[in-house]
C-alpha cells in the first residue's frame, strides 16, 4: 500500500493536482448506496431510460449545501472487451432529468471528471448550478470512470507510516505493493481512456441517445477528445475547460507550467507598491524558503484548521510545493500566497503548516490513485523524463523521475498509434482557459481550436483552472449547448471578470 506521505505527493504537488478538476473535491465515498447516493425503498417503481432501469436516489457532496434529486442505475460492461466472458465491470450511473415544463430533448449532456481518478457522480453536485439553464430541456449523465467512484474503485488504501523517503527506489517498490492489492480485483491494464471511451458509448447505446453533448474539465477533456475521434457521429458537441490536448504527453510539462502561472499571479503583488514594500518580491520569497526547507526540514506547532487541537509536524519543502501548486488553480486561494510565504520566512510557520495539513487530509482520497496510474502508465510513461533546465522550477524534476519509476512496474494497456493526434473535426466545440491557469495554459486553448474549424476558444481574465463557472460562462455554456454554435456567443459580459488583489495581511488585500 502506498504511504500517506508518498500519496500526498503524488496527489497533491504531482500527478493528480496535474489534471485535476478541482483540487478540494469530495471523496467518492462522500455520498452512500448503490451509485454513491441515497436510494428510495426498493418498492419504488423502477424508471426506464433507453434499456436501463433506474430508480429514485440523492447525490450529496461536502462542497454543496444541499443534495440532489436523481435516478441512479448500474450497468455492467466487459473488463476487457476481446473477452466477454470474463470479469465484468458494474458502471455506477447517474441522471438527473430535465426540470423545466417545455419541451425535452434527447441528446444528453455527459459530464467527465478529471483526475485522472475522480468520479462524476461525487463532483458533479457543486456544479450542478452552472447547468441549472442546460437542464431545462436536457438530462444530465453522469457516469463514474472506470476505477473510480463506485465503479470498481481502483484506490491503495493509506497506511500511517511517517516515513519520507521519496526516492524513486521507494516509490517504486509501492507501486509494486499497489499493483499486488488491485491485481486481486482488476486487470489494470483495462483502466485506460480508451476503455473508459468505449464505456461511455455503450451507456449511450445502453439509454437510447443518438448524439451526445460532452462536457470535460481538464484530464474530462482527453476523454471527450478521444470520444470524439472514434464516435464522431455520436458526437454533437464538446465543452472543453481547462484542455489537455491530443498531441500532449504529460511528461514534465508542469513544472514549467506551474512557475509560468505563478510569474504572472505574483506580478500582482510585485507591481503594486504597496504589496511589494510589505511583503517584497513574492517568488524570491519562495525560492527562499523552500532552499531552507530542502537543507533542513522544521519541527512546527500548529493548530488542527479542522479540530482546533493543538498538534506538531514537520514542514518540507515537497509540501510547501504541493500547497503552492494547488493555491495556484484558484486565484482567490492564490491571492494569499505571498502573505503566507512572507510569514514563514520570518519564521513564522504556523499558518503555513496547517494550511498544508488541511490540504493534505481533503486531498488524500480525492483521487483513485490506481485507476490514474492505468491512464498514466500506459498513455504517457515514455514522456517521463528528467530535464536540466526544470532543476530550478517549484516542482524540480521529482514527478518524472518518480513516476517513471512507478510505470516501471505498473501494467500498461494497449493505446491507439493516433492516441496523440490533434482531434481534427467539424464538431462544435467550446474551449475555455483560464489565464493564470497553473497545469492547461491558454496556449493549449490554442492549439486545440486550430484543428477545429467550429470551435472557439475564450480566455478568462486572472482565472485559474477549471472556469466554467467563472462569471458569465454558465450563461454562455448554456447558450452554446442549445444553439450549437461556438462562434454565435457574445463574450463580452466576461470583461467584467478582474484579478483578485493579494492579501497584504490576514484581513485581505489593501483597501
């Protein structure tokens, strides 16, 4: 079993944080029952759609104030499709129907979670307001990725070990212990995004839909992408935040990503002269810092952000990085960073300490960190390479030279030679960035759209990752659902969207 430690930092300053769709999402063991929900009494009548049957069931989540009324199903599809006859996979479904009084309409909107390794029916609920419009006339599918959620959890249980050896040696040697465990429940070789694209089509098939509309949030875009390439004329249209191209292999391309992104939201604070007189020049700072931690680690007290308990832990440099790279998706968290790495170098820890903490505990189980290492291994092992020029970068080089130590022993699947072509198609398609987005840089936006004549691409001022629910967009997003047609929409209500200014101190930013 992989440590607690080893899991944060793949999660959390590596991997997982890489394609992530949110960084403080819900466990999948957040909501309860046969498709991670709450299910009516089993005398309720069973709801038809296309072939399945579905009955009444609650989706709940930490991040929502309140639960959400849906129908829920399983449906069972082939472990690995040459072989029918073996092992089957219980796919965890859920629909919420359209609420509006006029007309419905058939094709469905499909929601995919990033990751790789969260599961739909656990983060959908905190966006189920940005298509409070689309779900007027549309349902919404929702369906849990193979070896994540409830659809055969590919996931290595922490234990309690406080070792920090970090060394791809150790790692891999977990990654082994990891492989043993699942292999017992799964052939992880059948985990991949082209597995989980064929999936997808069956439940298609499975409820009678001629076309679907795909909405994917950042490793949801791969997918969407890759669904789009084998099932065109299934296709109706794509909704790509936060896009991960075709052509990418993951690679190192974060550490130069994450320190791009982190150049332009520190400007914020050296620009303004008032943020730069108190708390100097915010990425100096930095470099500062994690130098000290990286010689010598630090004893700290901290109050529990959770319990209030009074605890000690030790800092690292690799969690400081982690807390970094996750402040960086959201500009509201990230506005706090040159305050909180300007208190520690002065010294003071403690609200560094149990922000990390915090982190750490909400991010531990966010992710099916076997399921991420079936996509990972298999779709990008070859691209993990140490490169000289990303020593001196926030994240350095410990991701590739861990994970490709990991995939060393991790079971690869097959994947198509044109895997990694650009998604060459006429379908309509929405492509949004975020500008100081710390993993999919607007420049990915850009490559995307260039191979899709009937997409179009918005970048969203001073936003992170993951934005379709930033201001205005839910509008939008809504409008190009019903019409179809990316290039009809009038961006200009995005103008209104601003930076967030950077805390000063722990009251907020200058008045």
């Amino acid at each position: 079993m992989m440590s607690r430690k080893t899991r944060t930092i793949l999660a959390v300053a590596v991997i997982a944080g890489v394609l992530g769709y949110r960084v403080l999402q819900p466990k999948p063991e957040a909501a309860t029952g046969a498709a991670g929900n709450t299910a009516a009494p089993a005398a309720v009548e069973p709801l038809k759609l296309g072939s399945l049957a579905f009955t009444p069931c609650s989706l709940s989540s930490p991040m929502s104030r309140s639960s959400l009324e849906a129908q829920c199903a399983t449906y069972e599809v082939p472990e690995d499709r040459a072989n029918p006859d073996g092992r089957t996979i219980a796919l965890n479904i859920a629909w919420l129907q359209p609420r509006g009084g006029g007309e419905q309409l058939a094709d469905p909107v499909f929601f995919l979670a990033g990751g790789p390794g969260q599961a739909a029916v656990a983060t959908y609920p905190p966006l189920d307001p940005v298509f409070r419009e689309v779900r007027k006339q549309r349902s919404v599918i929702l369906v849990d990725q193979r070896g994540t959620g409830k659809s055969n959890l590919l996931s290595c249980e922490s234990d309690d070990d406080s070792a920090a050896d970090l060394s791809p040696a150790a790692l891999q040697a977990q990654a082994a212990r990891c492989v043993e465990v699942l292999s017992k429940k799964a052939d992880l070789r059948h985990y991949t995004t082209t597995d989980a694209i064929a999936d997808l089509d069956a439940v298609r098939q499975a409820i009678g839909a001629a076309q679907i509309n795909l909405v994917g949030v950042s490793y949801g875009t791969r997918v969407a992408q890759q669904y789009a390439m084998r099932y065109p004329a299934s296709t109706r249209s794509l909704v790509l935040d936060s896009v991960v191209p075709n052509t990418l292999e993951l690679g190192n391309i974060f550490a130069r990503n994450l320190d791009d992104a982190l150049t332009l939201q520190f400007a914020l604070c050296t620009k303004d002269p008032v943020c730069k007189d108190k708390l100097g020049d915010p990425r100096a700072e930095l470099d500062t810092l994690l130098a000290r931690l990286r010689t010598q680690p630090v004893a700290v007290q901290y109050r529990d952000a959770s319990s209030g308990e009074l605890k000690q832990d030790t800092l690292r440099a690799e969690s400081v990085a982690g807390l970094v790279r996750m402040y960086a998706y959201m500009p509201l968290a990230s506005s706090l960073l040159p305050k909180l790495i300007h208190e520690a170098n002065a010294g003071r820890y403690e609200n560094l300490m149990a922000l990390v903490q915090m982190m750490t505990g909400q991010m531990q189980d966010a992710m099916a960190m076997g399921m991420q290492m079936s996509v990972v291994c298999s779709e990008d092992a070859d691209s993990m390479v140490v490169r000289a020029e990303d020593a001196g970068t926030v994240l350095g080089n410990q991701m590739p030279e861990g994970m490709a130590a990991m995939c060393k022993v991790w079971p690869k699947g097959q994947v198509p030679d044109d895997f990694h072509s650009a998604l060459s198609s006429d379908v309509p398609a929405l492509v949004l960035e975020g500008e100081f987005d710390p993993v999919t840089p607007p420049r990915y936006g850009e490559e995307v759209v260039k191979s899709l004549p009937n997409g179009r691409l918005f970048v969203l001022r001073g936003q992170g990752h993951n934005v379709i629910g930033a201001g205005c967009m839910p509008k939008l997003f809504a409008q190009f659902i019903e019409k179809n047609d990316a290039a009809a929409l009038d961006g200009s209500c995005l103008e209104k969207l601003d930076y967030v200014a950077p805390f000063t101190s722990f009251n907020g930013a200058e008045p």
